[in-house]
C-alpha cells in the first residue's frame, strides 16, 4: 500500500476516500465501479477492513490490481487536505448539495463515511464541498456501494461529456 504522498498537484483523476468501510463486499464494489468508471485509486481512512480480504477481492472482480491504493490516518488525511490543492467532495445523509447539481472536475476525491457512521466530522470539515442524493420514501439512507456507484457515475457521464 502506498502513502499519501503519491498525491501531489500533478496527480489526475477520480479517486474514492472510504472513512473506516467495515464490509468488505462493499470495498470491493466499490473498487470495481471505480475502475468501471476510469478512477485512479482509492484512499482507505481510519480502521476499516481488510482491502485484501476474500470478499474483497471477489467483489472487485479483479480491480484491485488495477487501482492504487493508500492508507491514511483521518487526521492526516486533514492535515495533507490543508496543505494540497485537491478538490474533495464529501457525500452526506444529511441536507447538502444534490451531488448532481455540482460541476465535478476531472481531479477530485469523493469521501464516502462508513457504513454505520457516515462520513467522520473532521474528514467531513475537510471537503471543499458535501453532497448528497436527494431520497423519496422510508429510507434514509442507501447501502455504501450503491451511493458510490451512484455518484461515481455521475462523475464519469460529466467528464465524459466534456470529452
């Protein structure tokens, strides 16, 4: 696994930052939309489970070996934010911006929180801006992977339309 430091204002792409993911199922569907959608890598915050782990694996469907991968600590995930300009888009349950009335750019980090507690309050003071998907019904909230791909989509149909 790779540190932080591979990201610099050089560093292109789409990458994922998962704040403490304890399923590894949904690590690695994760991991597979990331890839579907050309995404450089992911970031895994805090105590989470394994990246490496069989269920993991089998999910990602073999993305695993296409993406980079770093771990971080949540604070010094916040301390390089300060200091890198890399656009971070956190998605939250609660009222933010619908996540497709943002113009997404083609360098960014979209933060996800776990599946329990949502994205962390210091990762969440750490996005330049927090979204989230507008829900009709009962529910308030979607599993962790259905949410990324949702939004992750919305990412990629943005880029790919500004060619």
């Amino acid at each position: 696994m790779e540190s932080l430091g591979i990201l610099d204002d050089s560093t292109d792409g789409i990458w994922v930052g998962l704040d403490s993911v304890q399923d590894p199922g949904n690590l690695g569907t994760i991991l597979r939309t990331l890839n579907s959608v050309g995404g450089k890598g992911i970031i895994l915050l805090g105590e989470g489970t394994d990246v490496y782990h069989p269920t993991a694996i089998r999910a990602s469907m073999g993305a695993i070996f296409a993406l980079r991968i770093i771990r971080s600590g949540q604070r010094e995930f916040v301390d390089w934010k300060r200091k890198v300009d890399f656009p971070c888009y956190g998605a939250v349950c609660e009222p933010a911006m619908d996540y497709q009335s943002i113009h997404y750019p083609n360098r960014m980090i979209l933060l996800m929180g776990s599946e329990q507690k949502g994205l962390s309050p210091s990762l969440a003071g750490a996005c330049d801006q927090l979204i989230h998907i507008p829900m009709k019904g009962n529910v308030d909230s979607l599993n962790l992977s259905i949410a990324a791909s949702i939004i992750l989509y919305e990412v990629y149909n943005q880029i790919r339309k500004r060619g």
